[in-house]
C-alpha cells in the first residue's frame, strides 16, 4: 500500500550543468496518504532524491522542488511533508510549483512552507471542457490573476512552449489528450475549422498516440510566440520579479518551434 513511485528518472547522458530534482506529487494520491504517515513518505522522498543524484554522480546544487496542485483537503499533508524534508535537508534550498489560483489567493490555499516558489504560468483553463480557447495560455485569464498583492515568496515563473492536440467526441465529450498536433490540420478535406481553436475530423485519422475518427472534434492548443510574448510582458509588469524563468518543457523539437532568440527575447522581459 502507501504512495510509490511511477516515473524516476534515468539518465542515458550525464548532465552538464547543475541538476535540481523536482518531485511530482499526485493530489489525488496525497489525499490518500493517512497523516501518521506523511513523516515516513518524506522520508522515502529525500532518501531517493540523494540516492539517485550519488548514483549517477551529478553536479548538484542542494535544491529540490515540489510539484503538487494541493488543494483544501490536501494543504495540511502537503505543507508537512515539506517541514519533514526541511528537517531531513537542512542546508538545501526547498521550492514548490504555484499555480494561478494559489498566487492570487494565498489567504485561502495557504503559502508553503518553502524558500521560494514557481509560478506555473499556463494551463489557464479547463482542460475537459468542451469551449473555443485555448486552455494552456490565455492572456485574459492570467491578466485576472496577477492583479492582486505581492505573493510573500520569491518567486521564478516558467513559461510554456508546448503544444497538444484535446480530442472530444460528436457530442462534445472529453476523449483524450494527444501530445502531438495533427500534420494534415490545415487540408480542408481532413479537417473543418470550427472556430479560433477547434476542428471538426472530416475523415479518420491515426496519428500521435491512438485513432481519431471521422465526426470528433479536436481543439489545438498551442504556445505561439505572439501569447508568449504578451504573457512574459504581462508577469514583467506585474509585482512578480522572478529570479530563474524555466521553459517547460524544454526538448529539441519544441526549441526548433520557438526559437532560441525568442527565448532569450522572452527572458530579457524580465531583467
């Protein structure tokens, strides 16, 4: 029973630059972790974080971040398992992922107990929902949300330069999530532009992970360069002044996608 881990990390190359492990944490997993127990799953968590990082000898710089949506019914199990890996990591500096809500709200969901925190800057809207916008970035809804007082952590921001394709079927229910964008998006024989973000599949595709057929409809949700333009202005005018800016998630492909100036266009918003 208990809490066990589902995706560790292995490293085929040795990293060159220094490494800070993130540890994922399910919500709905924690909600199940009796409160006796959380001591001992901190506990888990800093034994395995040491042990891969002297395993496969990496430069490391006594930094780790938690990576958990809480929520009300989570928020005491969390925040205590972050004091027991504070007492098992003294010297180490301890971060936590924040999300929009969580930045705008803190006398409601509560600040962590931490050094510092992450603003995740995407992922704006309902996922499953059926509607014409684009879920990962919207500049409106985050405009909403950096209104309120300074947060009372430093903060880093990581931006998003993902793109996925969200799959319902006719009768506008939630499918599935596709990581890739379909190559044939723009051929009107295969698929009806429905709005700013959806399509109707005019013939049966299979593509990126399973089929999708003839009569779904698909919403293609992307970072485009323009949205992470105005979204880096909009966190640089903001009271936020964030130490690091991470890209997430940062792989060949999507590099090629944005481009490397604009990347360095985008951070220099906030120096």
């Amino acid at each position: 029973g208990g809490v066990v881990p589902v995706a560790t990390v292995i490293f085929r190359e040795k990293p060159t630059l220094p490494v800070v492990p993130v540890i994922y944490i399910d919500n709905d997993a924690l909600s199940q972790v009796p409160a006796q127990e959380v001591d001992l799953l901190a506990d888990k968590i800093t034994g395995r974080v040491k042990k891969i990082l002297d395993d496969n000898r990496l430069n490391y710089r006594n930094e780790v971040q938690f990576d958990c949506d809480w929520t009300p019914s989570t928020q005491d199990r969390f925040f205590a398992l972050l004091k027991r890996v504070r007492v098992n990591l003294p010297e180490w500096t301890l971060s936590a992922t924040l999300r929009l809500h969580q930045l705008r709200y803190p006398e409601k969901t509560g600040v962590p107990p931490v050094d510092r925190a992450c603003l995740m800057a995407y992922n704006m809207g309902e996922l499953r929902t059926y509607g014409d916008r684009n879920s990962i970035l919207d500049t409106e809804v985050a405009a909403r949300y950096l209104k309120g007082a300074p947060y009372p952590l430093s903060l880093d921001v990581a931006l998003p330069i993902f793109s996925w394709t969200v799959v319902f079927d006719e009768k506008e229910n939630y499918q599935r999530l596709l990581r890739k964008i379909p190559e044939a998006l723009n051929d009107p024989k295969q698929f009806k532009p429905m709005g700013r973000f959806l399509y109707r599949v005019i013939k049966d595709q299979s593509e990126g992970g399973g089929d999708i057929t003839a009569g779904s409809i698909i919403r293609v949700e992307q970072s485009k360069k323009e949205d992470l333009r105005a979204l880096a202005r909009l966190i640089a005018r903001s009271h936020i002044k964030p130490g690091a800016v991470l890209f997430y998630h940062l792989d060949d492909e999507l590099i090629k996608g944005i481009g490397i100036d604009e990347i360095k266009e985008i951070v220099g918003f906030f120096r």
